[in-house]
C-alpha cells in the first residue's frame, strides 16, 4: 500500500487576489527577490505560475527594471525543455509574468526522496533534454549561471529547466556568486570571473554526478568556505558515477572554461535521450505530481470560491509558508514552471516534502549555499 500523500494546505495572504486577468489560486512560493503564485485566467481557464516583485514599499525603478531583463530574456527562451513564458507585463503596478505551470518535482527531490539514480541510460535522457535547453539559452547569447538539481523538474516527457531569476545576457554584468549555489558553481565563478556558457557545462557536470551518486563530486563538507576552496581546485571526484559517463561528466568539469564541451558537442554525445527507464519510485513521485496537477486544474475550473495551494514537494529553497488553513478548492503544487526556487535564490535550503515512502533510501548531502 503506497502511504498517504500529506496535504499541507497553505493559505492566500496579504491583499494581492490578482496579476493581470489571473485570478491568483495561491502563493506557491516567496524569497528574497519575489513570489510565485498560482493563477488561472478566467477568460481562457488557464493555469499558469505567476512570478512577481516581493516589494511591500513599492517596486523600486531598479527592482522594475531587473524584472523587466528577466522577462525579456525568459521570452526568448522556447526550447520544449524549459518552461515557456505566457504572458507579461512589465509596466503594471505590480509587474508579473505568467509561464507554464509545470505540474512535476525537481531532480533535488527526486534525490532526496527516493534517492540516487544509477541507471546510465536514464541519466543520459535527462541530461540530453537539459542540454537542449543550454543549447537554447547559449544560441541566444543567454547564460542560465544557476543550473542546478533544484532548478531541474523532470516530466514523464523529460526534464524542464526553471528558473531565469538570475539568468544574464552574455554583456550585461555578472551577478554575484552569492545569488547561486556555491556547490555547483564553476571555478571561474568562484574566482569572480565573469559567467560564461561553459559555467553552465561545467553545473550540468556536477549537477548530473549528484544525481548519480547522491552526493557533491568534491570532498563532504558543509563548509561554504571549503565547498568554495574546492569548487576554485577543480578537486572532482567521480568515484560512483556509471563507466559510460566519466569521461563525458568530467570533460564537462575541466578546470578551464575552453577544455569543457559546448551544448552542441554534448547533445552528439548524449544521444537522443530517448531511451532509459526511471527506478519505479522514480516514475511513481512523477506520475504522482502529474495526477495532483490535472486535479488542481479541474478543481480551478468548478471552484469559484477563495482557493488555496499547497507545498507538495519541498522543492523550494526555504520560502517562507503560511499558516495552515482548511480550503474549498484546488490541490495545489509546489513546482512551479516559473520556478519556485527563482522566488528567492540564494536562500536557505529545501526541505522534504510529502511523497516520501518506503523505497527512498535517505537524504542526499545537502549542498553549502550561501
């Protein structure tokens, strides 16, 4: 018997009810930059993931315009490995952007609840669509510059990467490495070098030997400091990993930025990503988010009372939640296309949500974040 998929309702707050045409359904996610809502758009009942400017004084005119750039980068990206921008409208006065709701769980929880995945073929097909994303981003001069297991949902289609939060053009400043996760960092980002499509890669490396092996391909720390140190040493390790992806992941952790692969060279030796099945538990959290993402659809559509949404992976990097709260209305998710972790990156760390059974073989390592 599978065990009981745990609620954990959470309430609407504050005064916002609406961005734009969308009716906000609840509040999936909020952090330091923003907060991510779940919306449906009465005219055409779609539901969507809502990103908007965590501003209590007021949006700031540079807080407006850093979100004006994301929006305008995020509409360039249409890869079928991203989650796509609907709508926006940066002028508002309370500017937002509306992408697909994604109704799936981040390779981080996948890991964390039902633990590594050892199947060679399988991690080809995940980094096979991840890839195509890069490609995507890189061919429109766009640097990703947070790729990481937690900004990764994986569908029953392939994965999807989220979060354009800090995503930069290849001329505009580098943001700091502290709006990232050192761990998966590139050495020249740890030395404050400008990020650069090959950072991306070498994210994708490391990234790719976590979810192999559950674990950092540098020595256990929880240290930043150390974690740092490492990340700056290019000191790998990729003891774990399947035969037929070491050459390949530590190609993609070379020390130096021109000895890494580009998205084009990986996607030949990927393959076409579509073979390689999931562990069962694997398959089972997915096929489990899709279900409760088709209901909170229907429920949108018949519901007319106030709604609320819940956290049901723990994928976000330590959002703050609200109080717990009975509601008439819609199952919500805690993955969101916009990218729950895009609410606040750089903050606190996720926590295990439901869905944990008994095939998860234990929490990963938890990366340092800063």
């Amino acid at each position: 018997m599978s065990e009981p998929f745990d609620p954990g309702w959470f309430a609407m707050s504050g005064e916002l009810r609406r961005l734009g045409p969308y009716r906000l359904l609840g509040q999936l996610a909020t952090g330091g930059m923003g907060e991510i809502y779940l919306g449906r758009d009465p005219a055409s009942g779609r539901i969507a993931a809502l990103k908007t400017v965590l501003a209590p004084g007021g949006v700031s005119a540079e807080a407006r315009s850093r979100f004006a750039r994301e929006t305008t980068l995020a509409r360039r990206v249409t890869s079928r490995y991203t989650a796509r921008v609907i709508d926006a409208d940066t002028d508002a006065e309370r500017p937002w952007m509306a992408m697909e709701f994604v109704a799936a769980p981040s390779l981080e929880a996948l890991v964390v609840q039902r633990g590594a995945l050892a199947d060679e073929q399988a991690l080809r097909r995940i980094g096979a669509g991840v890839v195509r994303a890069l490609k995507d981003l890189h061919g429109k001069g766009i640097v990703h510059r947070d790729i990481k297991p937690l900004n990764i949902l994986l569908t029953a289609d392939g994965p999807r990467v989220i979060d354009f939060g800090i995503s930069h053009a290849g001329d505009l400043t580098s943001t700091r490495l502290t709006l990232g996760t050192i761990a998966f960092a590139a050495p020249e980002q740890a030395d404050g070098e400008p990020s650069t499509s090959a950072s991306d890669i070498y994210a994708l490396g490391v990234t790719l030997y976590y979810v192999a092996c559950g674990r950092l391909p540098y020595p256990d720390t929880q240290e930043p400091l150390q974690q740092l140190n490492h990340v700056r040493r290019g000191a790998t390790d990729l003891t774990g990993l399947p035969a037929g992806l070491t050459g390949l992941v530590g190609d993609c952790l070379a020390l130096r930025p021109d000895d890494r692969p580009t998205a084009d060279q990986l996607i030949r030796r990927f393959g076409s990503g579509e073979s390689g099945d999931l562990p069962a538990g694997w398959s089972a959290l997915i096929e489990r988010h899709a279900a409760e993402g088709a209901r909170l659809q229907r429920a949108a559509d018949e519901s007319e009372a106030e709604t609320v949404t819940r956290d049901w992976t723990g994928d976000g990097p330590g959002h703050t939640r609200r109080a717990t709260s009975a509601g008439a209305g819609a199952a919500g998710a805690g993955a969101a296309g916009a990218g729950a972790a895009g609410a606040g990156a750089g903050s606190g760390r996720p926590r295990p949500g439901g869905g944990g059974g008994p095939d998860r073989t234990g929490p990963a390592p938890r990366p340092a974040r800063t």
